[in-house]
C-alpha cells in the first residue's frame, strides 16, 4: 500500500523529492546550491578562456578541430582552484552572516562542495553538454555572449545566438 521509498540525496542524505540531473540522485536543496557553484565554474572558466582574444580570431578558433579536444580537458584545469576558492569564501561568508536562512544556505553550499571534493567527475558530467554550443557546436571557450537581465545571467552562442544557459542570481555565492 505505501508508496515507494524515495531515493536519498547523495549529498546530504535527505529522501530526493525529484530527479533534478539525470541519473544523479541529488535533491532540490543541493540541485539549487549546485547550480550556484556550476554558474560560478563556468563564468570563470569561458571568461578565463576568452581572455586577450580579438573578437574577428573567433571564427579562426572554431574552425580548429584541435580546439574542440582540447575543451575537455580544459573544463577540468581549475577545478582543484575552483574548490579551494570556494570553500574559503563560503567559510568567510559564514562566519559573517547573522541571517538563519542565509546561515543554512551556506552550510548547504558547504556540503555541496564536500561532496564535489570527492566526486570531482561531477564537474565532467555537468559540462559534458555545455562546453559546446548544441546548436551549432561552437566551442563556448571561445564563443559566448554574457548578458544580465534583471536578476537573470544568460549565456549565448556568439556564432548563431542559441541561448545555451541562464542562471538565476549566479552571484548568491
Ligand atoms: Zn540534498
Ligand atoms: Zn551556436
């Protein structure tokens, strides 16, 4: 007659609501957390990408098949900084915080990036879709647009515009 059982969240043990990330049993408290985390990776690693490049070598960048391999490997390269950083502007943030919600909010965020300590393939996963335009499979490293719209930051394809991503409030970390 019950219902059966709900998966528990890998992250933090609490019964999983709904399957937020395909295959991944992570709950929607730490889904939201993570997408902070994954906005924030991922705005720094494009921009870190993009950095010195004149707009007019974009189209000479994605024509090079060598780039495209190179991207994996590239999503992975600052993890290890990515988390370090992290943990210690969480741990800063914290400390200074006095409201209840936002106190909890970074004790989530907390384990969250314990969990990525350990399951840094999670980063992989996350990007296997991402670092490539799916429309026109342009190398985002190279080819993005970073627009705010209110409390939105949405990430497009510089070559054909397909939005690739949007991110409410990135920033909250
Ligand atoms: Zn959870
Ligand atoms: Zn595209």
């Amino acid at each position: 007659m019950a219902n059966p059982p709900l998966q528990k969240c890998d992250i933090c043990g609490e019964p999983q609501d709904t399957q937020n990330y395909e295959g991944k049993n992570i709950c929607t408290i730490c889904y939201d957390v993570m997408e902070d985390i994954m906005a924030d990776y991922f705005l720094k690693v494009i921009e870190s990408g993009n950095r010195n490049r004149p707009e007019h070598l974009y189209v000479k960048y994605i024509e090079s098949n060598i780039k495209f391999m190179s991207d994996k490997s590239r999503i992975m390269e600052k993890v290890p900084q990515h988390l370090k950083t992290t943990e210690k502007r969480l741990l800063f943030n914290l400390s200074y915080e006095n409201l209840t919600s936002r106190k909890r909010f970074y004790e989530y965020a907390l384990k969250v990036l314990e969990w990525l300590k350990n399951n840094q393939w999670f980063y992989k996963y996350y990007f296997k879709n991402i670092y490539r335009c799916p429309k026109c499979g342009a190398s985002l490293f190279d080819n993005y647009v970073k627009e705010t719209k209110g409390e939105w930051v949405i990430i497009s394809c510089a070559v054909c515009n397909n939005v690739v991503r949007k991110y409410y409030k990135p920033e909250i970390l």
